[in-house]
C-alpha cells in the first residue's frame, strides 16, 4: 500500500468515525427527549391515579362507615328493648354508660391479649398490692432449690436421713452446675 492509499483510508475512516459519533449523540438525544416526554406524561397521569386511589378508598370508607353505623344502631336498639324489659329491675342507661362500658371491656380483652402475648397467665387474679408491703416481700426467705443431680437422688431427696450439720452432708456424686452451700 502506497502512503497515498494509506492517507485515504485513513481519512475515510476517520469521517466514517466522525458520523457514528454524531449518530450516537443523535441517539442519546433521542432517549433523553423519550424519557422527559414519559416524565412529563407520568405527571399529568400521576395525580389522575392517585385522585382516584383516593376515591376508591373513601368510598370504601364510607360503606364501612355506614354498615357499622347500622350495626351499632341496631345493638343500640336491642339495648334499649332489654332495657324496657328489664325497666322495672335496672335503671336505664344512657349511651353515653353503655360506650364508656363497651370501652372498658375493649380495653380489658387488649390487655388479656397483651399479657397472653407476652407470656403471662391471665387465669390467675393478680395479688393485691396491699397484701404484702415491699419490706415483707424482701424479708421473707426463698425456699431453697434442691442440688442439681442427674443419674442418683441428692441428699437433700432422702427424707428418712437426718441432717445434723452441712459438714456432715455428703455431696452428690454427679451434678450439673455447682453445688449450693
């Protein structure tokens, strides 16, 4: 190849370089004018969704609100029949009472299920502060555990032997922790 031949496909190259670079930018202008026009058009579209999301849900609201108005109007009125039965034995109540009650008992059946949740019993009626000052509760002494043994019963097991001394106790001969003394 002569350096003419060479100049030429050099050159050629070089403009055939130049035109897809202008065709890539042309390209990358186009998707960037494709992308604000799907901005633009997810705007105007945007707000029209969420308006009617909106919608739909305080329809939803509404219908939920009107069935357990019925609902409560109608417990409402059983009430009220029970009450006129029993007029001659209880005085009437008002809603007023009869919401501030059906509150209390809400707030009780929370509490069961907050105390089922976190582990404690709900059948045991829980001891009355005033029964035990903290002073008696400290003072008084815990009941102590018997040794931990595994395979042969402690000494402290055998009710028959008679303990005169901690010196004379034997220890046990297998154990699981340490010994109590």
């Amino acid at each position: 190849m002569t350096p003419e031949e060479y100049q030429r496909v050099k050159e050629a190259e070089k403009e055939h370089l130049r035109k897809l670079k202008e065709l890539k930018s042309a390209v990358r202008l186009l998707r960037r004018r494709n992308s604000v026009n799907r901005a633009l058009g997810d705007m105007a579209t945007g707000p029209q969704a969420a308006r009617d999301v909106h919608d739909e849900m305080v329809e939803k609201l509404a219908i939920e609100t009107a069935q357990k108005e019925a609902r409560m109007e109608i417990a409402l009125e059983n009430a009220q029949l029970e009450g006129a039965e029993n007029a001659a034995t209880t005085p009437t109540r008002s809603a007023e009472e009869l919401e501030e009650e059906m509150l209390k008992e809400r707030a009780q059946s929370l509490l069961r299920q907050i105390k089922l949740e976190m582990g404690t019993p709900t059948d045991e009626p829980a001891a009355p502060a005033s029964a035990t000052t903290p002073k008696e509760r400290i003072a008084t002494p815990e009941v102590p555990k018997a040794d931990k043994t595994i395979g042969r019963p402690s000494s402290a097991a055998k009710p028959a032997q008679a303990k005169e001394s901690p010196a004379e106790v034997e220890a046990p001969e297998k154990t699981i922790g340490r010994m109590k003394q």
